[in-house]
C-alpha cells in the first residue's frame, strides 16, 4: 500500500479550501507544524527500518497508540521520547536553530 505524505494530504486540502478557510488552517498549522514535520521523519525513518509501529513501540518502552500520535504529530514529544526513538532506529537526535522567518 502506498501511503501519502503529509505534504501530499496537506496540498490537496488547500487547494480545496477557500479564503477563509485557508487563513484559519495557516494559524492552526503554524502551532503544530513542528510536531507534524517530527512525526514525519519518525515515520519514514519506522518504515525505512522495516518496523510496525508495534515493534518501535516495543523497543521505546511505549505502546503502539503512543506510536501513532507521535507520527501524526498529535503530541509534543518530550526530547526523551525522541532519544528514545532515535535509540530505537539506530539514530541521533539533532536540534537546530535558525531564525524565524
């Protein structure tokens, strides 16, 4: 099964919204974009590894439904859990700052 991006969902709702709709999804998207764009890169760093969900979820100490709103950007993830993660990947968490546009 091929899975859509997040980017490839996001376009599509879009372009189907209008004015108001658009402005009122930029100020909520704005406030989770950094959970989402983290979710995404553990998702696509599970399914490059080859693992479910529950397997990652095994390996972190978690459970699986904690796995999947990590993913879909649905919680903030304390930097241990991202250690964690990454631990669980065979990876390294790195931070960067950069200035706000």
């Amino acid at each position: 099964m091929s899975r859509k991006t997040f980017d490839e969902v996001k376009r599509r709702r879009l372009e189907a919204m209008n004015a108001g709709e658009r402005a009122a999804f930029d100020a909520v998207y704005d406030a989770a974009r950094l959970a989402i764009e983290v979710g995404e890169q553990i998702r696509q760093a599970r399914e490059t590894a080859e693992m479910t969900q529950r397997q990652l979820a095994r390996v972190m100490g978690t459970s699986q439904a904690a796995v999947a709103r990590l993913e879909a950007g649905g919680t903030s993830a304390t930097l241990t859990t991202l250690h964690k993660a990454a631990a669980a990947l065979d990876l390294r968490v790195t931070v960067d700052f950069s200035p706000a546009d």
